[in-house]
C-alpha cells in the first residue's frame, strides 16, 4: 500500500491513476487493500498499473461518446463511464486477457447507459404526473436533438446498435462481438431502428 | 432514405464526439458535479475571510494559527486534537480486516474519570479543524494540518470534500451521565460511488484541546460481518448513526462480493458502547436487505 501510494501520489493525477488511488485506498473488491493485500497480478507493478492508464485514456472518449449518445446527459455519461472502468480495473486479471477489453468495457457502459436512461425517464413521467407541469421539471436534454432523442426512444438493443455503429463507427461484426449478440441480430435491430427512424423523421418533417 | 438517415445519425452524432473531446477525463464531476462548484466558491471566500481572521487574531493575541478558526465568527474554534499513534494505526485498516471490536485499543488520550468539559451541544462542529486521519477509510492528499472545515464544508485542493451534511447525534455513550456527540463525516473523492461516511465520537473532556476528545472510530469487523452470515470479503464505506439508552447505533452500508458499486445490497447494524478504552459490542449485529428497485 505504501509503495502504491507513493507511485501514484501525484498533486495532480489522471483520472485513471485516481481510479487506481482510489481502489489502493478503498480495499474494494479483489484490489488491494490497505493492509498490504496484493494487487491483482497485472496491476501489481508500475508497468502493469501504466499499462491500465494508457487503456483508459486510449479508450476512454469513444465510450464516453457512446453512452453520452444512449443518455443524453454528460454528467451521467461521464458517472456511467468511469464506473465502468472501475468495475474493469477490478476485474482487470481476467479482462486485460481478452483480446478487445475496450469492447468489455463499451458492453458494460451500454448496458448501464440503457438501464439510466430508461429509469430517469419513468421518474420524469412519473413526476410530471404528479407535479401536472411540464415547465417545472426543466427541459428534457433531448430538445435540440430530436433525431439522436428518437434514439434513445428505440428499444434498448436497437438503441444500442445504432449508437455502437454510428457514434463508434463499429462494424455489424464488431457491434455483435461488442453486444455479445450474432451478426443476424445486429442486422435485424439495425433494419428496424431504421425503419422505426425514418417513420419518425417523415412524420417531423409532416408538421 | 436509409443513406439519408446514416449520414444524418452521423452528422449529428459528431456532438457527442465533441462532448467526450472536451471533457477532461477527470474525476471530479460526476454526481456532485454542482455542489463542488458550489461548495468549491463557497470555501474560496471563506479561506479569504479566514485569512483576515488569522490575521487580525495572530496580531492580537500572537496565538497559533492552527487554534485561531473562528466560528461562526464570534467563538475560538479550536482545532480537534492530533490523533493519538494508535488511532492512526486503526485508521488505516480498512473496516472489514479490523479486529473484533472487543480488541479494539482506545486512544491514550481518554481517562476516567476525566474533568467534565463543556456541553457538548455548544460545540460547533461544522467549524472546526478536522485531523489528518479524519478520513480514515478513504481520502487521501490529506493535508497535513487537517481538513479546516467552513459551514460543514472542505474543499481539496484537487477534487477531494470533507463534509459535515446533518447535524451531530446526541447520547450518552460513555456513561458518565454527560452527553457525547457523533459526527458523521463524509470523505469523498468526487468519484460516484466513493463516498464514506465516518461516524466519530466526541466527548466532552476539560483537559483536551477545545473542551471535547475524540474516541477511537467504531467499525464494522470482520467477526460482525461473519456473524450475520456475510462472506468476509464484504465491505462497507461507512454509515448513519443514532444513540438510544446510552447505545451506539449504526448502520453500516455494505457490498457482498457480487455487489455492483452502484448498489450495495446489505445493511449491517451494530450496537456498541464505549467501556472507557474500547468500544464493547452491547447486542449482536443484524443484516437486513436493501432491495434494488427494478432498473436500479
């Protein structure tokens, strides 16, 4: 803990490095507690903890992206993202294993972004039932976005793979390994999030 | 109409590459976001206003720095006594590999029977100097003059906040028929799911710093956590307090192993009281649920 602490000790650190601060101090999960309990292997010297850095920043802005698209709200993009790098850094041992962790990490964050928005968007119908005033509970962040607002109206999958190929610019095939899903299924969602789309891009474009 | 729609979703979608190129991968804006700006104004005007205070105080009485917080502007608000080395040795085991609290050491500094000190209800807690070791679970770049809290607020020089957010529990836990206070402080690092509540003890006591000490912090120990049947790796960052009939009370919010960070599902609760070194559990710890609502 001590040598740790005085690797990453820094007046200013990089977010990922205070993930791994905050983890050395916190004992969370298979991390190393204060006590002196061992890191998990990759992450046990300076070169594997930089190894998780340069992870996070290379990847860092295309899920941040992709999730900010899937809720519409930077603040809870940037909450959902980092929380899945902390879910990553605790898992590391097994993830920096795989071939693509960004995609583990992107899967994770997706999945948590569709769960956020769905929730907050029952509890503002919710509250606006029982406030009766649309006004009061501010705008919605989708008002000058009504195209990636009608995104984020798709179901979740559908949702998901329009964000993955047109923010991230993945493949069917990449979407499908990302989502864990087979191609014929990123094929089938994309077909009908089109269609769904563009029904409501004509019916915009009819008032 | 389809190429249409794709060149469409990618045009507009480039804001939100945007939005990732312009933030800075810091960790200091998640959730509390707002209230740090806000905290963060409001305690560069308070430093300001401590400054002239230190100023104008250390010119007339030539007293320390460290014992000139005022409070509220009127009252001396000394600074909470520096820990004792077996304070900070507890203090930096994390909760769930502490020993029973039966072993638990006090702090040196507590004698029975001690001089009475102040009621401790006049103590203004969310003014006064909080020691190094205060966030003992969680924080670190602690200064190492303690956290000067302002209104129940300290803000770090990078994201970290030490607050004061409900006012103190009052009972008598020591037994010495006087009324003893615990403060509930909150440690953070601005990440969202980093918060940690420290329910520490104060007592009134005439010979320490201020009229009031500090005992050695209650936690929740891994007997606790085996004895309500939870697998030993579980953890906690921390909990709400009460007094009732001379009895600590908190609960302890915790994480099993297959608990998301978002979501720890257990509420472990422990009853203590204070022997006059140690912290003595009063009646056996209890678990209960806390459901994760559907979506959550």
């Amino acid at each position: 803990m001590t040598t740790l602490s005085l690797t990453l000790h820094r007046p200013r650190q990089t977010a990922a490095r205070r993930l791994l601060a905050l983890l050395a101090a916190d004992g969370a999960g298979p991390g190393p507690a204060a006590t002196g309990a061992a890191w998990p292997k990759p992450l046990a010297t300076p070169t594997g903890q930089a190894a998780f850095v340069t992870f996070y920043e290379a990847e860092r802005r295309r899920v941040l992206a992709v999730v900010a698209s899937l809720t519409g709200d930077r603040a809870a993009a940037e909450d959902i993202v980092q929380e899945a790098f902390a879910t990553a850094l605790r898992k590391w041992s097994t993830i920096s294993r795989y071939d693509r962790p960004g995609d583990w990490v992107k899967r994770v964050a997706v999945n948590r972004a569709i769960s956020r928005w769905r929730r907050r968007t029952a509890e503002e119908r919710a509250l606006r039932k029982v406030a009766n005033a649309r006004d009061s509970l501010g705008k919605l962040p989708d008002t000058e976005d009504p195209l990636w607002a009608a995104v984020r109206q798709l179901p979740p999958r559908q949702a998901q793979v329009i964000s993955l190929m047109f923010i991230d610019d993945l493949t069917i095939e990449r979407t499908a390994e990302t989502l864990g899903i087979s191609s014929g299924a990123v094929k089938s969602h994309l077909h009908r999030a089109r269609t769904t789309l563009a029904t409501m891009l004509r019916a915009e474009d009819d008032r | 109409m389809s190429q249409d729609l794709d060149q469409l979703l990618r045009h507009q979608g480039t804001r939100y590459h945007d939005l990732a190129d312009r933030t800075s991968g810091d960790l200091h804006d998640v959730n509390t976001r707002t209230g740090h700006q806000r905290r963060r104004r409001r305690a560069a005007a308070g430093s300001v206003l401590t400054v002239a205070v230190v100023v104008i105080v250390l010119a007339v009485n030539r007293q320390p720095v460290t014992s000139t917080l005022q409070s509220g502007g009127t009252e001396p608000a000394p600074t909470i006594e520096p820990t004792t080395a077996t304070d900070v040795a507890t203090s930096s085991i994390p909760s769930t590999t502490v020993a029973s609290s039966t072993s638990t050491v006090a702090s040196s500094s507590t004698t029975t029977p001690r001089p009475a000190g102040p009621d401790i209800r006049t103590v203004d807690f969310k003014n006064r100097t909080y020691p190094a070791d205060t966030c003992a679970m969680g924080t670190y770049e602690a200064p190492a003059e303690g956290y000067p809290l302002r209104d129940g607020v300290w803000n770090g020089a990078t994201f970290d906040l030490v607050s004061i957010e409900q006012d103190p529990v009052y009972g008598d836990v020591t037994g010495d028929g006087r009324e003893d206070a615990v403060v509930t402080i909150l440690c953070s690092t601005g990440v969202g799911s980093s918060n940690r509540r420290h329910p520490w003890v104060y007592t009134p006591d005439a010979t320490a710093p201020g009229g009031i000490r500090r005992l050695t912090l209650p936690r929740l120990t891994e007997g606790e956590v085996a004895q309500v049947g939870l697998p030993p790796d579980s953890y906690t960052r921390g909990g709400g307090a009460s007094i009732a009939n001379g009895v600590l009370t908190i609960e302890w919010t915790t994480w099993t192993p297959e608990d998301t960070a978002m979501w720890p599902s257990k509420f472990v609760t422990t009853h203590q009281r204070w022997n006059g070194t140690a912290w003595q559990t009063t009646s056996p710890p209890t678990v209960r649920d806390n459901p994760r609502p559907p979506g959550a």
